[in-house]
C-alpha cells in the first residue's frame, strides 16, 4: 500500500470482453497497459467503453473473459475493495463525494481500509490536509456545500489517502470551471511525477494528450490505435474527424 | 375537557409519542439507508411482541431483560431475511419489493394468528404495573420505562451514526452506494447487517409495545400506518426528528382522545397521515427524489 | 514493450486483423422472437369463456357456487390489474372498493328495496367517488405511499363502517332477492351477472393493454419521470386507471352484497380479500389481460381446496386451523415476486417466444 512498493507496478488489462447485460458486448478484446510514472490515456467516443475499461479494472464490472494484471499478479474477479488494498483507486466521473457527511468524514471513509489501526488512520487523514491545505479549515463542513473546485480536492484526497500506486481516472475535468481544469491536469503531473501508474480516461483530447505518455484509442469497444504520444500530437485532427464521422 | 386535566394529558401524550417514535425506528432504519419500504415491518414488531409475551409470561422472564434475547433473536431473523428475500430484490422494481414485503406481512401476520390466535394479550409487568402518583397525576411506570430505553436507544443510534467511522459508513452507504463500495467498504455485508439491525429495531419497538399496551396479533397495520407516520412527518435525516414527529403524534392522539370518542382517535390520525402525505410529498427525502 | 501492433514499436498503427474503427457496429440484437398470431388469445378467451356459458344449469350447485367465486375474483382483479399490473402502483386495499359498492348496494336494496342489476351502477359510482378523493391524496407521489396509504385504508374504512349506525354498524345490512326463485335459478343468476361483467371487463383490460393508455401505464410503471417528461400527463393516467379499477370493483362487490344476503364490516373490507386479488394478478400475470382470468381460477380453487384439505388433515391427528391457508397464499405471493415475476402468463408468453425461436 505503500508508494515504495509501487515502482513496478505495471496495470495490465488483456483482452478483455465484458458487457452489462447479457446479449450486450462494451468491450471486445480490449488490451491496455498502464506503466508507472507515466500517464496512459484512453481515448474514443462516446460508447467507444472507456469509462466501461476503468470499471472493468477498478473491480466495478467483472470481465467475461480475459484477464486483468497488476505486475504479475492477476486481480481477476476482485472486488474494488480488494483491489483498493492492492493500491489500485478510481477516481471517477462526476461528483463522488458524500454530500452529507463532512470533508473530515469524506476523507476517513476513504481510509476506511485503515479502520483497524485509528492511528494510522488518523496519520492518513492529516497527511491530506498537509498535501491539501484548502481541506483543513473546511474539515467539519458537509461535502455537499462545497465549491466544484473543493469538491474536486476533496475526492482526490479521498481517492489518494491510501497512496495508492495505480490510478484510475475518469474525465477529471468534466463539469468543471475552466480556471480549475490546469489545477487538475497539473494534480495529475504531480501525481506522474510522484511515481504512480496513471490511467487517465478523458474526453477533453488536447489537454490529455499534451499529458499523455501513451495513447490508446477505442472504437466500437474494441482497441483501435496505440503508440507515443509523440505520434499523436499530429494525428489529432484526423483523429477527432473520424470519430466525428462516427 | 377541564383545564386540570392538561397536565395529565400533556404526560400521557409524550410518553405515548416516545412510544410511536420507538415503533418508527426499524421501518425509518431500513428506508433511510437502503431505500426499502419494509411493508412487513409491523408483522415483525408484532410477532416480536408475541415472543417476548412468552418470555415473560410463559417463562417468567423479568420484563425488561427479556428484550436484550428478543432483541438478538431478530436480528438473526433480519439476516435470515435478507439473505432469503430482500438481497434478492436489491435490483428489482418497487413494486415487486412490495408485493414480496406484502407477502412476508401476511405470511406472518397468518402463522402468528395460528400459533396464537386473535386473543387480545398483556405483558405480565410485575414490578412495572405499578402506577406513579405525582399530585393528581397517575403515570404508568410500564411507559416511563418504555419510553426512557427508546430514549437511550435513539441516543445511541445517533452517537453510532454520527460519531463513529461505521456510522459514517452507514450514511454514505445511503447516499451512493457505488462510492462506498469503492472505498473498500463491504457494502453487501454492511446492508445486510443495517437490515438485521432495522428488524431487531422493529423487534424492541416490539418489546415496546407489550410494556406499554395491550395487542392481537392482526391488528399491527395500525402500528404500520403510525410509525409510517413519524416517518413521514420525521423524515429520515435526523434522530431527534423521529423523536419530535412521535411526539407530536402522541400529543395529538392523547388530546384528540378527550374530546372524541377512541374510535374517532384512529380517524384523526388517518387524516393526518393523508395530510401529511400531501404535505410532505418530500418528506421521505431519498426516498421520494429517487423517482417523482 | 508489450504494445505489439505488428509494425514496430510506438507507430501508430491499426491494430492488426481489426480495422473495424469505421466498419459498422454488429447488430447483436437477439433474433426476433416470432409469437402466435394475435388472434389466438383472444380466441382461447373466447372459448374460455363459451365453455363457462351453459355451466350454471349443468353442474352442481356446489360447484356453480365455487365458479361464481372465481369469476367475482376474476372481476375485481382485472379492475386491480389495470393501475397495480400495467401501472406498477399496488392498491392493497382493493376491499375497500368493493366493499364500498357492496353496502351501496345493500343499502339502497334494503332501504329503497332496489334490485340487483339496479343497484349495481350506482355501487359502482359509490367505489368511483370514493377513489377521487383517495387518488387525489395518493397518486401523485410515488407508489409506496399509495400501497401504504390504500393498506391502511381497509382499517379506516372498517372503523367508519362499524361505528356508523347510518351504515348499519357492526349489524351489518341484509340484501333480499326474489324470494320466488329457486336456489338454482339464484345462483345461475349470480353466476351470469358475473359472467357478462367478467367478459365486459376483460374486453376493457384487452382494448386498455393495446392502447395509448396501456401504454402510458407501462411507461409509467418502468419510468414515471421519463413518461413524464415524454409529456404523459402521469397523473391523469393512473387517476383514471384507478378509477376504472374502482369502479369494477365496486361492481363485483355489488354483486356480493346479494351473493351473501348480508354484509358486515369485517367481512365486506377485508385485508384477505384484497390479498387474493392482488395474489390472482401476481399468478395470473400483472400487467397481463388474461391474467386475472387464470389467477383468479388457480386461486380460487386452491383456496377451497386448502380450506376442505386442512381440516381433513387432522383425521390424521394433525390438527390446523383452516387460517394456514393464508400462510400458503401469503408464501405463495413471495415466491412468484422473488422468481416467477411475470406469473403463469409471462412464462407461457417467454416459453413460447423461446421454443419457436430454436
């Protein structure tokens, strides 16, 4: 659970097939490697199962088949708990906070894996406020009355609490003011920076792939194109035509 | 209704809100936190109340230490119950976990009816028939005692629910289950404990019922329709409101009580309950915004 | 690097073998199922319903008795299945309806000595007047309140019947019939007020299922928000599935009233009646037209064949009270709410679909 562990932690999903219902296949094969201290992006239109991978990964959707890898340890049909524990957290779309429990209560719940050890638990919980020191003075207000951009902290403290090694993220910028986006995208450098696996999943194409260490793209459900973001860079608007054509 | 008859009638109504609000407490539990209408909730307040009668009655258990084994007893009723029924309507339409809760009322309303049939019954209270003279006032120690345990039960649930990291579990678990299961939060296990918790909950506001009044077996959908009503009128939010909606309730009924006939009593408090409905068609919070 | 795409490492390049980016989904949807003809139920109702035709005069009395039962069941069910089966918003208190046409009936019978096929109108316009002001209160929120509120409503009705002298008390109120009939003559009459009632209503429940009001019910029972805003006026539309259900009601307990010769409180708003017509559309099928036709049958007649079983169970030194026949029925609705959701009807439709996909 520790950041040290987590130089080798590769995440690997290998490809997977799986769907919501039964007659319905979101993912056909889809394979994706995420290596630390780099940002891999997963890029596609709607539909294309972006988000539908992170669940797949984060333990939300079980594969039908395929496997799911972090090193060389399958995770395979764990749930999210478990694969919390193993360092692997999701920071999802949209709003995830707990309105009505408090940022304090937020930031505990997500250190709820500590529940055992309520000094070690409480060491996490300060650790956020000094990593995220707008938290501090708000730390007895409800989680529902905050800002969109202290919201955005919040769930990050949340999701990071535990220091995971791996990161899943969901459009981390989807709903947010302009002036809070590059606060976000520049989180996310630092969290690159600090070592960790990032898989970032977004629909807002040029910041993630300016970020981007490797790009993956998805059509359909199904693995499309991969390589360097170096490649990328000029592929954009061909890219963004396509799908547009979609 | 002469004025030197209000105190008496101010004691008696606030013991019988205590009351009301101690049969609200399972059904406010398992629809606050996990949004089921527990339609069976009074065929298992009663059901208790008729074990607890063969504790005390039968066996000669003191009135009061015989709700901690009823109260445990019930709770491993509620995991039962979950694991044979409610776990599997987790995804289902409402109105199929109504028809199935409506199936449960009435299977056990019907088994309760045959083991004891339609008797009317007393809790034998021994030390606790007693009744307290203050003045001119007569208070009943049976309902004093009942309504100080729902008094400390409500105490500890709020202290559990907002002072500890399980409780905050529990409450986030109410508002989105999906993040509570990605905090590593067992959110299956953690449901079905709240489930059994809200059974053995009905199963005290059981124990309630037979310290404070006499019951039949089939007659509990009157304790449905009132603890619906603390409910509705309480919202789910707080604990202190559950003990104020049961108050009122209990005001009410004790004042309405004196100007009418009992029988008018039931028809007022119907009224209400049709009221508040109209009234506070958001009153279930969660509940209510999930759909309309 | 495990980036494998066939020409070297950090081009970008399709991934070998699936150039399907553009290629158009696959249509994964599931062969379509082919059914039966759509004349084939109602011609099966048809029939059904040729058969019951000449039966008051054939059988016996015993059994003409038992078939009246099954088609009042039959009556009201259809008047729950409209708002509680297509709907989705369970009245669990359908009693009080027909309870309500019954002493509506009865009364105006014993006081203005009206006669059957009279009283029945305005019994049914008693069941409607009362829904009004019921569904006013209760439909426009969500259907636990109305299966709660209707829940409590049998209580509520019971303790304003029996403390009203005007309504005959706990006394109750005597129906007479023409006194010059004989008992077979009687119950053919029961029995073909029923039936012609019963094809009426089941005629409406078809004309409601294949209609933009059947399907604005069923929008609102998989999605009341999203038929809302679709523009289906919801509140209208089950106001009136409730009244029509009332009113079918009100007409059944019409019929009671001189069925039985005498009603009470107890027994006219009775929890167990509205539990059978709520178990008969779970059985049967909700949402189904024929439904209740074959719930009320199959309920009905395991119902009097609990009632006579039970008791002969203790020839055998087990002795029960005949009530266990409500565990059964109680049992019963939570077994096909937890695995037999659609009911018999949904599993002869599913069956089909799938043995004549193959």
């Amino acid at each position: 659970m520790t950041r040290a562990a987590t130089a080798t932690q590769v995440l690997r999903m290998d490809r997977v097939t799986a769907g919501y219902y039964a007659n319905d296949t979101v993912l056909d094969q889809v394979s994706l490697e995420a290596r630390p201290g780099r940002v891999t992006v997963v890029l596609g239109p709607n539909g294309s199962g972006k988000s539908t991978s992170l669940r797949v990964l984060s333990g939300f959707l079980n594969a039908r088949s395929g496997r799911t890898m972090l090193g060389s340890e399958g995770i395979d049909g764990l749930p999210p708990g478990e694969r919390l524990a193993r360092g692997i957290a999701l920071l999802p779309q949209g709003r995830s906070v707990f309105p009505g429990l408090t940022v304090e209560e937020n930031l505990r719940l997500g250190a709820w894996m500590l529940r055992k050890s309520p000094q070690r638990l409480q060491a996490a919980v300060d650790a956020m406020y000094d990593r995220y020191p707008v938290l501090r003075p708000l730390r007895s207000r409800p989680a529902g009355s905050l800002s969109g951009g202290q919201a955005r902290l919040l769930e990050f403290g949340r999701t990071l609490i535990l220091e995971p090694s791996v990161l899943l993220i969901d459009e981390p910028s989807v709903g947010l003011a302009p002036v809070l986006v590059d606060q976000v995208y520049d989180e996310i450098a630092r969290l690159r920076d600090e070592g960790r696996t990032i898989l970032l999943v977004d629909q807002n194409v040029q910041a993630a792939i300016d970020m981007a260490d490797y790009v993956y793209t998805l059509a359909y459900g199904r693995n499309h194109l991969q390589g360097e973001r170096s490649q990328f860079a000029d592929e954009l608007d061909s890219l963004i035509k396509q799908w547009l054509n979609l | 209704m002469s004025l030197s008859q209000l105190p008496q009638l101010l004691i008696n109504g606030m013991l019988l809100g205590c009351i009301y609000a101690g049969f609200a407490l399972g059904l406010s539990v398992i629809l606050g936190v996990l949004k089921v209408v527990n339609l069976a909730h009074s065929a298992v307040l009663v059901l208790a109340t008729l074990c607890y009668w063969e504790l005390v009655n039968a066996l000669g258990v003191d009135p009061l230490l015989s709700i901690v084994p009823i109260v445990v007893l019930f709770y491993f009723f509620g995991l039962a119950l979950h694991r044979g029924v409610a776990q599997r309507l987790a995804r289902e339409h409402d109105s199929t976990v109504l028809l199935a809760f409506f199936g449960i009322m009435v299977t056990i309303e019907s088994i309760a009816v045959l083991i004891w049939t339609t008797d009317t019954r007393n809790v034998r209270l021994g030390y606790l028939g007693t009744v307290l003279r203050f003045w001119d006032l007569n208070i009943a120690l049976s309902r004093v005692a009942a309504a100080v345990l729902i008094i400390l039960v409500l105490t500890v649930i709020h202290l559990l629910l907002t002072r500890t990291l399980t409780g905050a579990a529990i409450r986030g678990l109410s508002e989105n289950r999906d993040v509570a299961s990605m905090v590593g939060i067992g959110v299956d296990r953690l449901t079905r404990r709240v489930f059994a918790a809200g059974t053995a909950l009905a199963a005290f506001g059981g124990c309630i019922l037979g310290l404070a009044m006499p019951f039949t077996p089939q007659g509990h959908v009157r304790w449905l329709a009132w603890a619906f009503l603390v409910v509705i009128i309480g919202g789910m939010g707080s604990v202190l409101n559950t003990l104020l909606a049961g108050l009122a309730i209990g005001l009410t009924e004790s004042i309405v009580s004196v100007v009418l006939p009992t029988q008018y009593t039931y028809l007022i408090l119907y009224a209400i309950l049709a009221i508040a409905l109209l009234v506070r068609r958001t009153g279930l919070g969660g509940v209510s915004e999930r759909a309309v | 690097m495990e980036h494998s795409d066939g020409t070297g490492s950090g081009a970008v390049s399709p991934v070998p073998g699936r150039n399907t980016a553009l290629d158009p989904a696959v249509a994964s949807a599931p062969s379509p199922r082919r059914r039966l003809p759509p004349w084939v139920g109602p011609a099966i109702a048809v029939a059904y319903f040729a058969a019951l035709a000449p039966l008051a005069y054939t059988l016996q009395l015993g059994i003409v008795t038992t078939l009246t039962t099954v088609l009042l069941t039959a009556l009201v069910a259809h008047g729950w299945n409209i708002l509680g089966g297509y709907g989705g918003y369970l009245n669990f208190g359908m009693a009080v309806f027909s309870g309500t046409g019954a002493y509506t009936a009865a009364l105006l019978n014993s006081v203005h000595g009206w006669s059957m096929l009279i009283t029945l109108v305005p019994a049914a316009l008693a069941a409607m007047l009362l829904a009004i002001p019921v569904g006013i209160a209760t439909l426009r929120l969500r259907g636990h309140y109305f299966a709660i509120f209707t829940l409590v409503l049998t209580f509520l009705a019971q303790t304003i019947v029996f403390n009203s002298s005007l309504l005959g008390g706990a006394l109750g109120v005597y129906t007479t019939v023409d006194s010059a009939a004989t008992p077979r003559q009687l119950a053919a009459s029961f029995y073909y007020t029923l039936l012609v009632l019963v094809v009426i209503a089941t005629v409406i429940a078809y004309a409601v299922e294949h209609s933009t009001f059947g399907h604005a019910l069923r929008a609102i029972r998989e999605d009341e928000v999203g038929a809302a805003i679709l523009g289906v006026r919801t509140s209208d539309v089950k106001m009136r599935a409730f009244l029509l259900g009332a009113a079918l009601a009100g007409l059944g307990g019409g019929v009671y009233a001189y069925l039985t010769g005498y009603i009470e409180p107890t027994g006219s708003f009775d929890l167990a009646f509205s539990l059978d017509v709520v178990l008969v559309c779970v059985i049967g099928g909700l949402g189904t037209w024929q439904g209740p036709l074959i719930g009320a049958t199959i309920v009905v007649l395991l119902e009097q064949w609990l009632r006579t079983t039970i008791p002969d169970l203790s020839t055998y030194g087990i002795s029960i009270p005949p009530e266990a026949s409500r565990v059964v029925l109680g049992l019963l609705l939570v077994i096909f709410a937890l695995f037999i959701r659609r009911g018999i009807v949904g599993m002869v439709r599913r069956r089909r679909g799938r043995v004549m996909s193959v």
